[in-house]
C-alpha cells in the first residue's frame, strides 16, 4: 500500500509557513504499515494541482491532499480532484447547518463562498471537522487511487486526522489487524551508534517494524507491530524491545512517545521519597528548574546555589578548578551543599576554563559533576563538551538528570556513546 501526501497552498511554497502537517501524516502511515514514497507542495493553482495528480495517480494507491478546502478563491483542492474522478461536489448537511447556526449565534451574514467549505465529494465519505467548517473527503475508486482530503489549518487537520481518519484507514486497509507502537528512548548515546549496535535486529526484524530518531538531547526507537489483537501486537513489541536492551540498555531511561528524562527523574524522587540540594556553577540553578517543572511535589527540591555561594567554605587554592583537583572539590561541594540543606541527595556542577575550539564559537569546556547521597554513594563524573557555551549548557543540564536517574536507580555510569 503506497500513499502520496500532497500539501496544497502558495503560502506554503513561498515559506510563509512551515508545512507540519505531511510529517505528522507520514509517522501515522508508517505506523499503520502505508508508506509514502512521495510527498509535494503545490500552489493553489488549479492547472498545477491537476498536473500533480496526474503524477500521483500513476504510482501511488492513496492519495491525501491538505489544504485548500476553504471558501477563498484559490481554494481548489475540492474542485479539481472532483473534476479529476469525475465526481460532482454535494454538501453535507450536517456541516451547513453547523456553519448557518454559528452565523446566526454571532449575527452576521453568511457570505455565499463559505458555502463552498461544506462540500464533499459524491459517492464518498464526508469527514467531521470538529474545529472549523471545512469538511473532508474520502473517496474510494475502483479503478484508479482512492483520494482523502484534509483542511490544511493543523488545529483542524490533526484532530480530524486523530479521530476520523485513522480508524477509517485502519478498518479499510489493515483487513481486520491491530496496530500497537512502542518508543523506547535513550541517553547517552548517538542515533549513528545505537543503530550500529541494533542494526542486524533491525534488518531481520519485520513484525514489528523499528525506526530511530534522534532527538536534541536523546535517541527514540519506535516499534510498530501489527497483529490479529491488541494484547498479541503489545507482546511483540515487548519481546522486541527485550532484545533491543540486551544490546543498548545501558543507555535506556523509559518507554512512551511524550516521556522525557525530567520525568522520570521526578517520578523515582518522588517514588523513593528523595529530596535533593544542587549547586550549579556551570548550570546557574538550569537543572533545578528543569526538574521542577516535572515534579509534583515542591518540598523535593531542598533548595540551591547557583553560583559561587556554596564555594565560602573553600580555601582559594580549592576554587582554582583543573584536572588535578576536580573530582575532590565537586565532591566536597556536593557533599556541602547537601549537608547546609538537609537534603537527602547532594549535586554538583562546575567547569574548568573553557578553551577556544577555532570552530565558529565552539567551545571546549570539562564540566565535572558530583552526586552524594545519605547511603553514602558517591559518583563523580566529568564530561566534555565542544559546541557553543549555551548547547554545552543544555547538554549538562540532561547529564546531570541522568546521573540522578541512575544513583536513583542503582545503575553504574556508562562513557557516553
């Protein structure tokens, strides 16, 4: 099954909007098993949207276009691919008469072009759009593609995308199956390395399906199985992600498409009935407010130094930061910062003189990081970094969640991969 996804407007050709709708569409086909080898944006001219068609129709089994449903008068996507099937366009009561009812909620007359947005076309399958007046269509040939079309406003697509169109695709095109994804995410570790270690699994690996995705700060692996239920596709995937963490689970921290490090930091703290004190010399109180927007609990955060304050019991000689005194003097600070605070875990963070790259304004900097905690665990760690000071910052900021989620969960540190 092969699907084209076009994407229908000028603003979108002369980049006076970014088009995030045929991304989202292809992650959502992929998962159901539809792949698009194609995808395009066309101006809304009806000569050159007939033109794309034609080129659709030869190599693709679906064809979704988004955008240009609305009442203006370059919105011809209807038009044209009702003329393209030879269909005609016929409105959906149910839609006009939302349309009149929210004209005379808000006394104003109804110009004769909205009466466009409520037009389907014949013989197919109106789509509700629960966020606006435009309706979509979906349109089943029986001797050439099938058709969808979509409102291009995200705010309107996504939903309707969400709540109609995938079960609809499900029950027409995956004959009975079940579809269940999974995302993995890990730390520490590049998308170029993680699929060099995953990568015979991946080329054997059919049901379920396993794709990688680097993020800023992270790795996601998204498996996708498909099977006759629910609980059987979930199986798959579990067995699959076994696998996967026998090779690169040191570098996994949890499962789900809107988990995040910070998250699950918060929730082993709060789970464990942790509370902890930061100093961030290098950070200036980042990880601190990181953290606290994923925690539900306010008392876990002791409190902090964000700069040279909880250095005062130090001698001069102590401040002077290099390879020789790191790990002693973030250790000692650590270990200050939690007593001066009542804490039951104590981190810090500092750097060494950044030293210029010669690459733009890269950076080199060492940062050493330094946890203690109550059962008397210690772990030091230093790190470098080499992009400009603010990324090497943001970068810090996740190696110290890291390092909490694996004090918290009796984990070794792992060299960065």
């Amino acid at each position: 099954m092969k699907a084209e996804i076009i994407s229908v407007g000028t603003e979108l050709l002369l980049g006076q909007i970014t088009d995030t709708n045929r991304p989202y569409i292809a992650r959502a086909l992929h998962d159901m098993g539809i792949e698009s080898y194609h995808q395009s944006i066309v101006g809304g001219n009806a000569a050159d949207i007939l033109t794309t068609l034609r080129l659709a129709a030869h190599r693709s089994d679906l064809i979704i276009l988004i955008g240009g449903l609305g009442p203006a008068v370059d919105d011809l996507t209807k038009q044209v691919v009702s003329q393209f099937i030879n269909s005609s366009l016929i409105p959906d009561t149910e839609a006009l008469r939302k349309l009149k009812k929210w004209h005379d909620a808000v006394d104003v007359e109804m110009a004769d072009n909205n009466y466009r947005q409520v037009l389907f076309l014949e013989q197919g399958k109106p789509l509700k759009n629960d966020f606006g007046f435009a309706v979509g269509s979906f349109y089943q040939s029986n001797d050439g593609p099938d058709f969808l079309l979509m409102p291009g406003p995200p705010w309107e697509m996504v939903p309707m995308f969400d709540h109609y169109v995938v079960p609809l695709l499900e029950r027409q095109y995956l004959h009975g199956q079940v579809l269940n994804s999974l995302v993995m995410r890990y730390f520490g570790i590049g998308e170029s390395r993680l699929s060099q270690l995953i990568s015979d699994l991946m080329i054997s690996q059919t049901n379920p399906t396993m794709t990688t995705d680097a993020k800023k700060h992270e790795v996601t692996i998204r498996l996708t199985s498909k099977a006759s239920s629910e609980a059987i596709a979930e199986n798959l995937n579990q067995k699959a992600a076994a696998k996967i963490n026998t090779l690169v689970g040191d570098y996994f921290y949890g499962y789900g498409a809107h988990n995040s490090l910070e998250k699950v930091v918060a929730n082993l703290l709060e789970e464990n009935q942790q509370t902890i004190a930061m100093t961030e010399v290098f950070t200036r109180g980042l990880v601190q407010s990181t953290l606290q927007n994923a925690l539900s609990q306010t008392e876990t955060l002791a409190g902090g130094f964000n700069g040279m304050s909880a250095l005062l019991d130090l001698t001069d000689d102590e401040i002077e930061l290099s390879g020789d005194n790191g790990a002693q003097l973030v250790s000692r600070l650590a270990q200050l910062t939690q007593q001066r605070l009542g804490a039951d875990i104590g981190l810090a963070i500092l750097a060494e003189t950044p030293e210029s790259n010669g690459q733009h304004d890269y950076v080199n900097e060492k940062v050493w990081f330094g946890l203690v905690s109550h059962q008397e665990r210690l772990l030091v760690t230093p790190q470098s970094f080499a992009k400009d000071h603010q990324d090497n910052v943001e970068d810090a900021i996740f190696v110290a969640l890291d390092l909490i989620r694996r004090h918290l969960s009796q984990q070794n540190l792992v060299d960065r991969a």
